[in-house]
C-alpha cells in the first residue's frame, strides 16, 4: 500500500511539472482618458477642420512599443516585449489630437465634411498629418525621451483640387520618469499633447 500510494505521489508530482505555465499577458497601454471636463460651447467660434487619418510608415503601423538605444544602435527599432498599444500609434495621436482641437472648433472626419458640403455647408479646411517618429528614445542606460516627430499639412479645398495652404514640421521629446515601458509610454503621451498644443496654436496662425 505505501509503494502504490508512493507511486500515485511521483506521478502526480510528474504531471504537474509537465503543465505549462500559463502565458503571460502583456501590458496594454494608452495615453489615458484625456481632459476631464467637455470643452466650453462659447469658445466653440472657428471654422470646422477635416482631421484626415494619419499616415505613419510601415515601423509605427503596429501596436508594439518601441524603443531606440542612442548610445548603441539609433539606427535600430526595439520592440517592448511585453508592452502593447491598445491601438496603433497613429490612431493614438489623432484621437488625442481631435480631443484637443475640437475644444475651440468642430473637428469633422472626410466622409463628414462630404455631406456638409453636399448640404451647401462648404468644404472645410484639410489637416493632414504624417507621423515620422514615435518612440522612448534613450540617451544613456540612465535618461530617455519620448520622441515624437511629424509633420503637419493644411490643405484649403478648392473646385480644382486641394491647395496649400501651410505645411510645418514638429520634432517633441519629453523625459521617460523611468527606463522602461511604462515610462516610455508616459513620456509619448506627453510629447502628444505637446504636438496637440503645438498644432492648435500653429492652425490659430495660419487661418
């Protein structure tokens, strides 16, 4: 009886060293809920803007985390390993960026700005955004930045097409608290709504 209960013992202790272990989830991250309070209705006096989707290139389409080693390699992006985007970079910034804008103004998507202008409303200004950098950039083992670059175009809709109207560049880096994921992804969010204010500002100039 002790050999048989022996036995049971070393193979229950055997098949459960054979469970593997259950796989460790990521961690998801956003730039958080954004301003607390809805944007005051009187200050709500510009003219409507067409927020077109951002374009980003192949290396900030996906939802990792990315970071660069300037001490090293700048030339190489890392990926988190265990750190997400809940959704692509871009998507990130330009619902970051229309909360922001649409505090002084009415920020419309393409297909919106097509039926207002079908209502005899008009063709409201373009802002096109291409997203050329976004990642926790570190300087040494011991400082890194959140370095977001861009460029921004505002295109006026005429009956021969889209015209120029202004174009500017953005390079915004803000300090990472930490050297790591979760500090990376706090100082990104931060060089978004600095890139946020930037824009809005900028937009005030050029109407």
């Amino acid at each position: 009886m002790t050999r048989f209960l022996f036995t049971l013992a070393l193979l229950a202790s055997l098949a459960g060293c054979a469970t593997p272990d259950k796989p460790v989830r990521g961690a998801l991250y956003d730039f958080g809920p954004g301003p607390a309070t809805p944007p005051p209705v009187t200050q709500q006096t510009l003219l409507p803007l067409v927020l077109a989707e951002i374009n980003a290139s192949a290396a900030f389409d996906g939802s990792a985390v990315l970071y660069r080693l300037g001490y090293a390699d700048a030339h190489q992006l890392r990926p988190y390993a265990q750190a997400r985007w809940s959704a692509p970079p871009a998507q990130l910034i330009r619902q970051r960026l229309r909360e922001q804008l649409a505090r002084e103004r009415t920020v419309l998507d393409l297909g919106e700005s097509a039926a207002l202008a079908r209502n005899g409303g008009g063709m409201p200004r373009v802002l096109r955004i291409e997203l050329e950098e976004f990642s926790h950039f570190f300087d040494s083992p011991s400082q890194s930045w959140g370095l977001l670059r861009l460029r921004a175009t505002l295109m006026e809709n005429t009956p021969a097409g889209e015209k120029l109207l202004a174009q500017r560049s953005l390079v915004i880096r803000r300090p990472a608290p930490t050297a790591d994921a979760p500090g990376g992804v706090r100082a990104l969010a931060a060089s978004t709504d600095a890139a946020a204010d930037e824009i809005g500002q900028w937009l005030l100039q050029a109407r």
